[in-house]
C-alpha cells in the first residue's frame, strides 16, 4: 500500500471537510467531502451533489475522481482518497463509488474514512472491491 505521510493526511482531511461544506444535500441532509490526492501533492476535492430524482446523485468520490479527470489526470496520477463524513459515525463508500474508484485507482490504493472524531479507517482499494470488474 501506498504511504501518506500525517500531514499530508491532515491536509486531505481539511480539504474534504470543506468540500463536505459546499455538498448540495437538500434531501438527505447528509454532506460528505472527498479528497483525491495526486502523485503531484496535489489534493483534488469533490463533494456529494443530490437529485430530486436520487439515482442522479453523485458522490463526494465521484466527484473528486471526475473532477480530476476533467482536468486531465490519469489512473496513475492518482494516489490515494480520503472520504470525510461530519459527526461521529464513519462509513464506507457505496458500490458505485467503489467500482468508479476501482477504475481510477490501484489495487495498492489507500482509501480512508475520516469524520469528526480523531479516529480513521484505512482500506486497501482491492480490499473495498475485491475481484472488480475490469478488462
């Protein structure tokens, strides 16, 4: 698994949660921010935008991923996400978003859950998909 220092978890983890600040959760009531980190140190956020018509959400995850793409990243420019969720309860992200992540991160990927409380879940990306889908 790939290795992210403190600090630059610390960062990930700000960033995220003011992208969980900025989420349009008008149904749920449930912000969640991501951050996607690059072989650059740069941090990528995402937020989650809901739809009247919930199939039409999209995640933190998602964003953050499509956003990267959108300004021309690749799969291997991409590090590692961290999910942060406000309160004190962390979750794992939902199927879309793992098969997405799957598609843009490696099987060594780390991928953490953050929330308000001091506490983080580290997965490895396989270990959130294990035998994806793929070509």
């Amino acid at each position: 698994m790939n290795e992210i220092s403190h600090d630059t978890l610390m960062a990930m983890k700000a960033a995220a949660k003011q992208a969980a600040a900025n989420a349009y959760c008008i149904y749920s009531d449930f912000p969640v921010g991501a951050a996607l980190l690059t072989k650059a140190g740069q941090i990528i956020p995402g937020c989650n935008v809901e739809n009247i018509s919930f199939g039409l959400t999209n995640c933190a995850e998602r964003t953050a991923i499509f956003s990267a793409v959108a300004q021309g990243l690749k799969k291997e420019d991409l590090v590692g996400l961290l999910i942060y969720m406000p309160g004190n309860k962390l979750y794992s992200p939902c199927g879309a978003c793992r098969q997405v992540m799957a598609e843009f991160l490696s099987e060594s990927a780390p991928v953490y859950a953050a929330c308000d409380k001091e506490e983080t879940t580290l997965w490895q990306m396989n270990e959130l998909l294990p035998a994806s889908f793929n070509f």
